[in-house]
C-alpha cells in the first residue's frame, strides 16, 4: 500500500501539537449533497510548482522570489492539522476566513454611496415633483422705469418637460392686480425662445404707454405642470425721482446759430447793445427764471462735426445772466443737420420720394455715433460754471426714418409685415414700410412704431445723461402733436430716460388742432407723471393772424391746464424765442408789443402758481389705465384700475 494511500493517512495517529500553539479551531463539517458540483477551488493560490532538485515552489507575489520548501535540517514547523473527511470519505472545504473590520467599513460606505445616488436620480414622488419638476419664471430686473423692454427669463429642470418645452415654446403673460395686460401693438402673450448660451427660454414685453406705477407679475401660461409646481415672480414699474426745480419755472429761449461775438442785441429803445449784456437785460425784464440759448449745429463744415463755438462769449453772457439772478443754459440740434458740401460720417435717416428710398438731411437714430459726439459738446458746457442747464432740441428722427424698418421688426416681432417682406431688397423694404404706414389703416403698426420710436429716444437720453451725470440740469424740447407720439417721442418716457425738463413746443398749429394737443395731453398726464414747461412761439402767421391776443389765450390755457382742469397747471412756461421777438414776424404789433404780452403770460403764471406747494403724485392703486389701443387713457379711465395697459 502507497504511503499516500487515503487509509495510511485517516490511520495515521495525530502529531501532537507543538508547546504554545494553541487549540485548533473547531471547524465545521461541510458535507456536499450528492449530484452536486465541488465548489471551484482558487488554483493560483494552490499552484505548486517542481524545483530542478524535486522540491516544491510556491509562486511569490514578486516575479523574482521564490518559496521553496525547507530543508531537511531545517526547524519543522508545526503541522497543519489533515482536514477530516466527511462522508463517503470526500474531504470539506477549508473553513473561511474572518473579514476584516476596514473591508466591512468600505462595503457599508459604499452602500451609502449606491443609496445617495438612487435617491438623487429616482427621489421620492412629492420630491421629485416640488424640485425636479418645478418651473419658474422671473424678470431680468425688479424694477423698470416706463420705457424700453421687460426681459422675461423661464428656467425648469426636468428633462421631459424640457423637451415639451422645445416642441412647445412655454408662454408668458404679465399681470397687474390680478389682471393680465396688454400692451403695445396689441401684444398680450409672450412666446419665449430658446437660449443655448443660459439654457433657458426668453422674451420681451414692451412697457406699455405711462402704466400704472407699482407691483406687476410674470407668469407662465402654458408650462405642462399643475399651477403649484410654477413659480411667477413680481417686479416693480416705478419713474424716475427728479432734482427740485423752482415753482412756476419761466424761461426766455434765443435760437441764433452764428458768432455770438459778432450778434447785436436789440435793447427795447431800439438801440444795439453788445450780446452779454443785452441777452441778460432782456430776460431780467420778462422776468424769466433762466435763458437758454442755442450753440450747437452741424453742417459739415471743414470736416468738423460741430460749427465753431464761441465759449468766451457764451460764458459772459452765463456772467452776466448771473449777476441778474438768472440762470443760463445752452442747447444743440441732435439730429437734424444741414450738410453744405461734406456730409458727416453718420448713418442717415430715408424718406421715400416717387416709390424711391431717399436720403434726408436727418441723422439716423440707429447710428451709433451721434450720441457720443452729442455728449462730447454737452460735456465741455457742463464743466463750465457759467453753465446752469444743458438742453437738446431735434431729440428725434427729424425726418424720414423708415430706414429703420428692418429694426423695427426685428423687436415688434407680433406686427405683421407688408406682404412678401422676406423677398425684398433693403430699398423695397423702405418703401413698402412707408407705404403700410403712410396709409394709416393698421391701428397696432402705427402704435408699434409710434412707441418703439420713442423708446429708441429715450435710450439716446439715457445714455446722453449717462456721460453728463446730475452736475448740470438736462432739459429736452418735445413736439406737442399727439403727446409727441406722432414724432417718435413720450412726455413719461424721457423724463424717466434723464431728461430732468420736457419743454413741450405747442405751436404751428390751427385753432382746431390746439384743440385737439390741448385735449390729448391732458387726457394721458397726471401733474405727478412728468415734468412739463410748456411753451409757445412768438410769430403772427402760426396764431393765424390773430397776433398778440392768440398767443396770450393758448399760453395761458396750457399754463393752466395742461393736465387738466383740477390740479392740472404746467411746471413752467417758456417764451420762444427772442430772436423771433426782435426780428420776427410780428404783424401789424411792434416788438414791445410782442414783449409785454409775452410778460404778462409770466408773471400771470408766477403769480397764481408760484407759491402753490408741489403735490406729490398719487399712489399706484387710483391711477389711469388705457383702454383702447393706440389711445391715451381718459381722465374718466384714471378714476378705476382697468384689465389693461398702456396702448
């Protein structure tokens, strides 16, 4: 019999333990049911390899070591107890080893890390619901003034509803008291766009014309969750705080664009007096407040951008003024120019003239230079301390403009087009623009361009007043046709953009249509809307031939009532201009006539106004709403907050 035969080794007698080593452990029986396949045995950790000598090698855990068996003369070390073997003598398997306590600890962490991440990806319902599926919309700002845009920004995190949201741009809607609105051009609902760079959806809403000032909210109308799983969010319409101006303020304007150096002053004797001392007499004598004077035309001339300026003399007659307790105040033409030979580096403004687009001696209010070279000039008054107020006249595309169209669209995006406006050419644009508008029949395209022209212009004020800061007073002259709509300019608006005065021109006009000015600026202000100085022009044919006597009744019908019948008198008045007043078209009256009649106008304004304390404007909740589109809000309309909005 082998000596490796099973029964030599089940018959051999145990080797007794060495000394210290302690009691084997007791190890479990395995006995493997029959039909079963043994369990797999690990063989690299079993593999035994043949010395060249007969012995036997281990693998070592480094290629260049080996484990061989001891020597004979080596210490033996304690034998390995034979595993007993169970039934029908098969042997069982080696007993496991204990896992240690730092391998537990990283099982159970990353157990933690599996169940972190399963309640990350699949949360709970109501979880889920309130964050991952929970739309918001906001406004880029909390607070507008009363022009230009609301920027509406919606943002959502779940994937499925981003993408119904792809299909299905979401849609926005601006409430004010509970009430959605409508703004200009008929526009009430906002589909928002898709903006990689943020990854959310935007759009605009046009500030309606002078809204109610206070709390409003955006909301989404269309997001696919339940109304609770969608934020809104609230945002302010406010105006803007202006610096205190001096009751029943009263100007006299001169509107020269030569060498102040060279102009002769007529006195009221007739005589010619040096402009210093002459222009300051005359307005200590209409006991005025401030003379404003023109300084800044361009033509052209030399390559420049602006006539010559005559500053030394300019800052004698601010002296001079001063001396006299008057303050003095210079302004420029913006945008119209009367080009001689060189036309200015400018994008200029078009009319259509025989089915042709043709260039009009108007700066472009598209071009991006004109601002600057505007505040460059106003800039260098603004440092002089003979220089009170700061002024800007043709504040407008002062003709033409239907060079802008292709813009235009671009923001009124809602307005419809002249047919075929994709296959035309930038010329047949201009001219069939002209002709949709000329003809006056698209109620919401004559509001559309009426107020995206005047918020153009509140933007050049704006950035104007940015490079001037609040050193010096800024004063703007506006058009009195149809509030100033009708020329591409807001009373509401450009005082919000900066302009600190609105100095509203109501002359050229008919009776009837004084009328009608009279009737649509005080339907559409309140006293605490704006800030208006109204004026009117000494000249006998624009009254009509009426002279002195018209003059006098519409200065004082607008002085009183300019926002209406209560509470509704003007800031100031202003007499234009005395160039006119010298050398005018007087009719049969002479210059004294002209002048004490234009005196009286003032004083008479001063008298009942001037010590009246300013009231301040009235809250939000009692005031107007416009109801009809293309329309000034009635007084009848202010008394109650109406569903809609500014058109």
């Amino acid at each position: 019999m082998s000596d490796n035969s099973p029964e030599m080794e089940n018959n051999a007698s145990p080797v007794p333990p060495a000394e210290n080593t302690p009691p084997a452990r007791k190890k479990r029986k395995y006995v493997r049911k029959a039909g079963t396949v043994p369990r797999k045995r690990n063989k690299k950790s079993t593999a035994v390899s043949s010395a060249p000598d007969g012995s036997s090698q281990t693998p070592s855990l480094f290629p260049e070591e080996t484990v061989s068996a001891a020597p004979a003369d080596s210490p033996a070390s304690p034998p390995v107890p034979a595993a007993k073997a169970g039934p029908a003598g098969k042997r069982r398997a080696a007993p496991r080893k204990a896992v240690p306590s730092e391998n537990k600890f990283t099982q159970y962490l990353l157990l933690a890390v599996v169940l972190l991440g399963y309640l990350l990806v699949v949360p709970p319902a109501s979880f889920y619901q309130k964050w991952i599926k929970t739309a918001s919309v906001i406004t880029a700002q909390s607070s507008y003034l009363r022009y230009g845009f609301i920027d509406i920004i919606a943002s959502v995190q779940n994937l499925a509803v981003r993408k119904k949201w792809t299909d299905s741009p979401p849609v926005a809607g601006i409430f004010y008291q509970d009430n959605q609105i409508e703004s200009i051009g008929g526009i009430k609902e906002v589909p928002l766009v898709f903006d990689p760079g943020s990854g959310r959806w935007k759009g605009r809403f046009p500030v309606p014309w002078n809204p109610p000032r206070g709390k409003y909210t955006v909301k989404l109308l269309n997001s696919g969750l339940k109304g609770k799983y969608v934020s809104g969010s609230d945002f302010e319409i406010t105006k803007r705080e202006l610096p205190s101006l001096k009751q029943s303020f009263a100007v006299l304007t001169l509107e020269y664009a030569g060498w102040y150096g060279s102009l002769s002053v007529k006195s009221l004797s007739g005589q010619k007096v040096p402009a210093p001392e002459g222009l300051a007499d005359w307005a200590k004598y209409m006991g005025v407040d401030a003379l404003w004077v023109l300084v800044g035309k361009t033509t052209g001339r030399n390559g420049q951008i602006w006539d010559p300026v005559d500053f030394k003399t300019l800052a004698a007659i601010g002296d001079q003024c001063h001396r006299r307790g008057i303050k003095f105040g210079v302004w420029v033409m913006s945008y119209l120019t009367f080009p001689e030979k060189v036309w200015p580096d400018y994008q200029w403004a078009y009319d259509v003239a025989d089915g042709k687009p043709v260039r009009v001696r108007s700066v472009s209010i598209s071009d991006p230079k004109r601002p600057d070279d505007i505040a460059d000039l106003l800039v260098k008054f603004r440092d002089m301390k003979e220089i009170d107020f700061v002024g800007l006249d043709y504040i407008r595309n002062a003709l033409g403009g239907y060079e802008l169209c292709e813009e235009f669209y671009n923001d009124m995006w809602w307005i419809n087009k002249p047919a075929g406006w994709d296959r035309m050419s930038h010329d047949q644009r201009i001219v069939a623009f002209a002709r949709k508008k000329i003809e006056r029949k698209d109620r919401e395209l004559l509001d559309a361009w009426e107020w995206w022209r005047a918020q153009k212009v509140a933007g050049i004020v704006n950035h104007i007043k940015g490079r001037l800061g609040d050193d010096k007073m800024l004063w703007t002259y506006t058009l009195g046709w149809n509030k100033g709509w009708q020329h591409g300019q807001d009373p509401a608006m450009i005082v919000d953009a900066g302009s600190d005065i609105d100095a509203v021109m109501l002359y050229e006009a008919d009776n009837g249509q004084y009328d009608t000015m009279m009737r649509d600026w005080s339907s559409y202000l309140e006293r605490g809307d704006t800030r208006l100085v109204v004026g009117d022009i000494v000249d006998a044919p624009l009254h009509q031939g009426k002279g002195t006597s018209e003059f006098v009744r519409r200065m004082n019908w607008a002085g009183d009532e300019i926002f209406g019948k209560e509470n509704g008198y003007a800031h100031g008045v202003f007499i234009h201009d005395l160039m006119r007043l010298m050398y005018g078209r007087k009719g049969s009256e002479t210059m004294l006539d002209w002048a004490q009649a234009a005196k009286g106008v003032i004083m008479r304004h001063k008298k009942l106004y001037g010590s009246l304390p300013e009231k301040k404007a009235e809250p939000a909740a009692v005031r107007a709403v416009p109801a009809k589109t293309g329309n000034a809000p009635s007084k009848k309309a202010k008394s109650k907050v109406s569903a809609r909005v500014g058109t």
